[in-house]
C-alpha cells in the first residue's frame, strides 16, 4: 500500500514536530485515523467530530447553490436583462447557466476566503497549543459565505473572519469551549464595523454597489435597488414579492438565507440524522410565531396606526415572519450549534422558543437594522448557561429533597 | 413488596461472538495471578512474600488501610514472584499452582449466627473483597453498614455471560450466600432478575425485580438508582452474583472454592463458549484451544467489551470478571472512514452510517476509535443511553474541573465508572468517559472520604 504507508511513515517519522497537527488534519481527512481505544469502552461508535460536521455542510449544500442562481437572477433581474421568473421553485428561467455563472464567480470567492482565512489561524493556533485541528470551523466556514451579501468585500470579511475565529472562539479555548457562535460572531463583526455594506438597498443584489459608485462618478445610469422584504416592510413600503417567492426564495437577501424549502428540507435532514436539535428548531419557531401573533393582536387592535412606523412590520401576517428575512436559515443552522445552545433538553425548549420571540421583537423595534436573528441568537447564547443552571437546578433539587425527607 | 425496573434509556449492543451455552473444564492453570489494580484504591500489604506455601484461602496480603480486609489465594501453591512497579508498588503477585489443591478449612458456618459474626467470618476468610460499596465503587468499608445491597442477576452488557446459565444447579450456595448477607444490613438485599427462570428468582430473605429494557438495565447502578438512590452520608454494598456462589460454598462447606464458569466470546474467537476455570488464571488455557489465531492481531480483555481491561497474551483472567472478550484490534487506517456510507459499525445517528436500517443484525466491531479524541461538542445524545437521574454532561465536566461540590450536588455518590460505559461508546468526541468518573470518585475519596 503505497501511499497509507508513505503517510503512515511520515507521520511517525515527525511525530515531536511543532508543525504535526497541519499534517495530521489533511491526513485524517484522507485515512480515518488508526488510532485504537485502551482501557475504557474498547468499542466506539462510527460516528465522530468529522462525521458529524460534515452531515452539517451536506445540509447546507443546497442553499449554497441555490445561492449561486439567485444571485446571478437578482443581478440579472435588477439591471434588466431578463423578466421575473414565473412558475416559481423550478422555473427555468431561474435555473439557468447564466445566472450561475454570475453567483459562482462572486460566492466562490467568499468561500475560499472564509476557509482560506479561518482554517489558517486554526492551524496556527493548533500548532501554538499542540492539539488536533478541530472540525468546529468546518461548519463556521461555510455558514459565513451564506449570511453575508453577495458584494461583501473580500478583505472585509478576511478581517471579520481572523476577528470572529480569535476573539469569538481561540481565546476561550477553541471548538467546544465558545459561548458565542463564530459565525454570527464574524456576521455581527461586520455589521457594526461597516454598517453601509450590511444594509439597505444596494448590497443584496450584485453589481448594485458598483452602479452606484459609477453614478457618483458623474455616469449617466439608472440607479439599481434590490430591497429585502424585511427592509420594505421596515420602511412601510409595499412588498413586491409573492408568498411563494418568499417560500422558494426568489427574493435577494443574504447568500444562502433566501430560500426557506430548501432550509426547510436542510432542517428535516438534520432532524432525521439525529445531528440537528428539533426540539431548538420547533420551539424557535413556535417563539418566533407567538410573537408574531402578539404583534398581529396590537395591531387588529387598533393600538397602532398605518402612521406608525412599526405598523409595517407589526402587520404582517404572523406566519410570514418564518419565510422572510435570515429567520429560517438562524434557526436550522446557527441556533443548534450545540456549543453554544443550552445543552438541557428542557434548556433546549426555552433557549429556542426565547431566540424565535426576540428575533421578531428586535425585527419589529429596530429601525437601523429589521433583521433580528443574528442578535437574539446571539443574546441567547449568552443566557444559554444559565438557562442550564437553573434547569440542573432542578435535578440538584430533587436530590436535595431526597435527602431530607431520608434525615428527616 | 416487588418494584419492577422498566428503562427504556440505553442501548443493546449487538456484537458477533455470543458464547454457545456448553461448559468444557479449562486446562488447569499452572500459574495464578493476583493484581492488586483489581482492588481499587486498596494499597497492599503483602503477607506472603516470595517462597511461601499457601493454600487455597490462605491470605497474600491485606489492606494497609484496614487490616481485617484480607486478600487470599485462589489456589494452593508457592508465591514464585512478586512484580513491583515504581517506588516498589506490587504490580501482582505471582504463585505456581500445586496439583493437588489442598484448602485451608475454615469450618462449616452456622447460618444462625449474628451479624457481628458473619462479618467477622467473610473477613476471616477473604470473601470480603468480593463485596463492593458506592459510593466511590471501591471494595466496602467494614465499619459501614449499608442501608441496602444489590445484586443484578442479568446481564445486559454486550457478550456478557449469560448469568442464567452459569448459575443453574447453584441456587443453595446463592441462598446460603444472599441469607447470610441480609444480615449485615438494615435494609434490603434487592435481587435484580431478567426472567422467572433465573435461579435467583426463587431467593429468599430479599426483594426480587423483574428488569426489563436495553441495556444498561442489568447493571447494578440502575437498580440502584431506580429503585434506592444513594444520599450524602449512605451507603450501598453490591456482589456480582458470581461471587455470591463462591461465598455460599464456603459458608456451606469451609472451604473457599475459587472456581467460577466464565464466557469466553467475541467475533475473533472460532468456537465461542464457557469454561470452567479458577480466579487469576492464566487466559492462555482458554482463549488458543479453538479459540483465537495464535498470530492473530486481536485484542483480549478480562472482563466485557465496554469496561473491562486489556490483556497481554500472557495475562490472567481478573479477580471479578466472567467473561473473556476477544475482538480484533482497529490499529489500521481507512480511506476517507470519516465521510463514507458506514454499514458495518454501530452507530446512534444516521449521518451516513446505517446501523439502524439493520437493528437485529450483530455486528463485528474492532478496537478502532473512529476518529480522534476531541472536545465535548454534541448534546443531547448523552442522555438518549442513560437511565440514570443524572446529567452525564454535567457531571462528567464538573469531574474535569474538580468542582467537588457541584460533583456532589450532581449525584456523585450514586455513580461508579461502569454507569457510563454506554455514553464513552456513542461519544463523538471520543472522551474517556469511565476514566474521567474514577479520578472523580477517587478526588472525591480522597477529599471527603
């Protein structure tokens, strides 16, 4: 066997090197290792790290080529080269190999330098500290390219990347020992470092940025505009966009947060896996729906007015809050990331019922910025400790009882 | 009154290699070795140093701690080699069998006898260790009366020994055993059976129940659990029901009789079936003889697959174990086994691994961990194979950072290592569950006490 001894050999061979974990983590991806138990269990199920960040990114796939089509439709779309696809999901208007062309070359990029850039100081610091590289960025890498804007400049999210993989995970000891998670970490980095390139109406379809610079430069052009359905409602405009678009996620909006089938059907994968937590994805939801209807109550009756400028947002109809906006996306993939949840299953309920509630709350409240799940998971995963306690509490309680009613 | 233990928690492990229900009488073992690891936490004093002759119950060495546990030899002989590790800790104590076994007589017991004497008399004659306390699940303190003892007559673990089978014909040495017990504690003796047939369904002077579920329902720490968990301050004693007969025989008759039968199982052995053998003999008599290749790159342990300890070639069946599991070694890479559709291992999730399209079939599993040692990082799965009233996360990470109070407060009183067998062989991240949960109890012992 040539080449499993040749590496078989060289790792022996370099066994006190300082640079081992960077060889150890291409050569575990190409040979599960041959690594036995000792004492302790001398069995281990097949399942390990890897395995199950991979399932993860199996799941995201989709949403990441979805992705690339809608990007090259909206860009195609706003500067008017073709007519809105109708026939919705499997329109071929949509799929075609122009607008892909347009999203690979643009989200390709983004990838490689999420990776690029991530994967780098993980290695490093796997080297600093002499362990394993872990497989926590695996999943943090490929969620990064999918909540942002399809024109987010590269060194600009090389630089929330290096932030968000040191400050928001290496300092507290690295995959499994974070309380935030990395890439809401790097997405919240970048929306209060360059607030202009996360908002409004210019950054969600390509090419829109660029028309505008042009247009400052004295060019004779037609502004293009691409307003999120959450930027519209905040503003109290008409949305444009059918429930169905919303559905299937012909509508611009970060990368790979637009269509809800396709999260939808990533959810139910994870779900059937047993690597994605139901019970935070139903709870977020029924949150998210509870507060929607709350809003929906105030505003039948009559508490406010068309004049108010909440009055867009409180009005929609409660279940639509699950279709539009990063609602879906936050809540499959980024509120159940184990790490950073509660890690109770009673824990699990309120943490993820709390994220759907206040994601809506702060999309509602908040003017600067209609998308709330980024903060509220964010706030969760702050709270997500204590929730535990308390529901540990419980138990310690219970135990407490035991012995008293026994001394008593 | 009879409580019946039903879990739904856990997980059978179906593995190839299930011992044939036959007994044949093993070679007779020219050497018996004693390991004092076997006793945890016991620091030996020895007593027959290098050159004694011994009979079988004559005593090798005691606890430094407490003088009156006595550690006695299975079999008669001569002590040929006492084998020390650093700062001269005796690693085992080596003795060459006679071939005529001689006995020391301590005499026919009188089941009469009161407590003071019974306790008296299992110390004398070295059947003490074979009774173990929680917390801390080390051998029971003598000066501590337990508000209970346990003892499971199933076993659920995977290729364990069918205790149904290796106790038949046995019932008056149980009886004699399980009466004389009752009276060392105030409580109960709680009798966990898998079925009527058990021979110890019939016992009396103790609580019988039913046990039902997946594994772990047969261990005694669920029993424990479900039916009278250990507080701060109390104390369990538990036997393995083995031993129960080798206790009853000496009652019966004075003499202590070392023999047990004992499994010989896994997907490496040819011919899997049951022995007869002694206490510390040599696994060599039993596992080449049909049984495994001689060159063979397999891995034997004493004990089951899940938590007991591996043997060199030469090594020696352990003081409480009745299963031999021989099962191939994992010591090889595969290409691309982190990603690839996976049929032929156990697994709890289905991310590409098909296990449960298949839930009857047995599988052969080797000793490959499947990827590498890692943080905790998955939830929720822990608790899906834990019947206990227990956080094992929890408890598991306030053992790592030593918080001794949140280890009490989260039931470490009520643990021992073999309770988290189960969560060690689904972890994803590999962590030595077992090993964290004995350094806790040894903390705790050595903190609290």
């Amino acid at each position: 066997m040539g080449l499993k001894s040749s590496l078989h050999n060289f790792k022996e061979k370099n066994k006190d090197k300082k640079w081992l974990p960077a060889f150890s983590a291409i050569h575990t991806f190409l040979f599960l290792p041959n690594e036995t138990t000792h004492n302790g269990t001398h069995i281990k199920v097949a399942d390990d790290l890897k395995r199950t960040m991979n399932t993860v990114i199996m799941a995201m796939v989709p949403c990441l080529i979805f992705g690339m089509f809608n990007a090259g439709y909206q860009h195609h779309l706003a500067f008017g080269d073709i007519q809105q696809a109708t026939g919705g999901f499997f329109s071929s208007a949509f799929w075609t190999m122009d607008n892909f062309m347009v999203g690979f070359w643009k989200v390709i990029p983004l990838v490689i330098v999420s990776y690029g850039v991530g994967l780098a100081i993980e290695i490093l610091f796997a080297m600093k500290n002499s362990h394993e590289v872990e497989e926590g960025y695996l999943v943090t890498g490929m969620l990064v390219p999918l909540i942002v804007p399809i024109d987010t400049p590269l060194w600009m999210l090389a630089v929330a990347v290096a932030f968000g993989v040191v400050i928001g995970k290496e300092v507290f000891g690295g995959t499994g020992m974070n309380i935030l998670n990395p890439a809401l970490t790097i997405r919240a980095f970048l929306f209060f470092a360059y607030p202009t390139w996360m908002s409004g109406d210019k950054v969600w379809v390509e090419g829109a940025v660029e028309r505008d610079q042009m247009i400052a430069a004295g060019e004779n052009l037609d502004a293009i505009s691409g307003e999120t359905i959450l930027g519209s409602l905040a503003q109290n405009k008409e949305v444009g966009y059918e429930v169905m678009d919303m559905f299937y996620g012909l509508i611009p909006g970060s990368v790979g947060e637009t269509s809800v089938l396709l999260i939808l059907l990533a959810g139910l994968f994870l779900i059937f896996t047993k690597i994605g937590s139901w019970r935070i994805m139903l709870s977020s939801a029924i949150g998210a729906l509870v507060m929607g209807l709350i809003f929906n109550g105030v505003v039948s009756s009559g508490w406010i007015t068309e004049s108010s400028k909440f009055y867009g947002l409180m009005s929609t109809e409660f279940w639509h809050h699950l279709l539009i906006g990063g609602f879906a996306f936050g809540t499959v993939f980024m509120a159940t990331d184990p790490v950073t949840a509660s890690q109770t299953n009673k824990g699990k309920w309120i943490y993820g019922f709390l994220i759907g509630f206040i994601s809506i709350m702060i999309r509602v409240f908040n003017p600067a910025y209609p998308e709330g799940v980024m903060l509220a998971i964010l706030l969760m995963n702050v709270f997500a400790p204590t929730i535990d306690h308390y529901v540990v509490q419980g138990n310690v309680k219970r135990r407490m009882k035991r012995l008293k009613v026994k001394t008593a | 009154m009879s409580k019946d233990i039903k879990i739904k928690k856990g997980l059978d492990i179906k593995l190839v290699g299930e011992a044939e229900k036959s007994v044949e009488q093993a070679i007779i073992s020219n050497f018996c070795t004693i390991r004092p690891e076997d006793f945890h936490s016991v620091i030996p004093k020895l007593v027959a140093k290098e050159g004694t002759t011994l009979k079988a119950g004559d005593v090798i060495f005691y606890d430094k701690s407490n003088e009156e546990v006595k550690f006695v030899s299975p079999v008669s002989g001569t002590v040929i080699e006492v084998l020390r590790g650093p700062k001269r800790r005796i690693d085992a104590v080596k003795i060459q069998a006679d071939r005529e076994q001689s006995y020391n007589d301590f005499g026919k017991f009188n089941m009469n006898s009161d407590a003071k004497t019974t306790k008296a008399h299992l110390l004398a004659s070295g059947c003490w260790p074979f009774i173990k306390q929680r917390p801390y699940d080390v051998i029971a303190n003598p000066e501590k009366s337990p508000k209970a003892i346990f003892i499971s007559g199933y076993a659920t673990a995977p290729l364990a020994a069918d205790l149904d089978f290796v106790l038949q014909g046995k019932e008056a040495e149980l009886q004699a055993a399980v009466s004389a017990l009752s009276k060392l504690t105030e409580g109960q003796v709680h009798i966990g059976v898998g079925s009527r047939n058990s021979p110890l369904a019939s016992m009396t002077d103790a609580t019988i129940h039913n046990v039902s579920g997946p594994h772990p329902a047969g261990n005694v720490g669920t029993h424990i659990n479900k039916i009278d968990p250990v507080n701060k301050g109390e104390v369990v004693w538990t036997v393995n029901a083995q031993d129960l007969v080798i206790i009853g025989e000496l009652l019966m008759t004075g003499k202590l009789n070392a023999e047990r039968v004992v499994a010989l199982a896994g997907s490496s052995v040819k011919k899997p079936r049951y022995f007869k053998t002694r206490i510390g003999s040599e696994v060599a008599t039993m596992v080449y003889d049909n049984g495994v290749e001689k060159d063979g790159n397999d891995r034997i342990i004493s004990g089951n697959v899940l938590s007991g300890k591996q043997l060199k070639p030469d090594g020696s069946l352990g003081y409480y174990d009745n299963v031999i599991s021989v099962i191939p070694e994992g010591d090889d890479y595969e290409l691309f086994g982190w990603t690839k559709p996976v049929f032929n291992k156990i697994s709890t999730s289905r991310a590409l691994t098909f296990s449960w399209l298949t839930p009857k079939k047995k599988f052969a599993l080797n000793t490959n961990t499947n990827g590498e040692h890692r943080a905790f990082v998955v939830t929720g799965s822990y608790e899906k194979v834990f019947p206990l009233d227990i956080y094992p996360m929890q408890i598991l990470k306030a053992c790592k950072y030593e918080d001794l109070d949140e280890m009490e407060a989260l039931g470490m009183y009520e643990v021992a290592p073999e309770d988290f067998a189960l969560t060690e062989f689904i972890c994803v991240s590999k962590q030595p569950h077992q090993d964290i949960i004995r350094k806790g109890l040894d903390l705790m012992l050595k903190e609290i006490g």
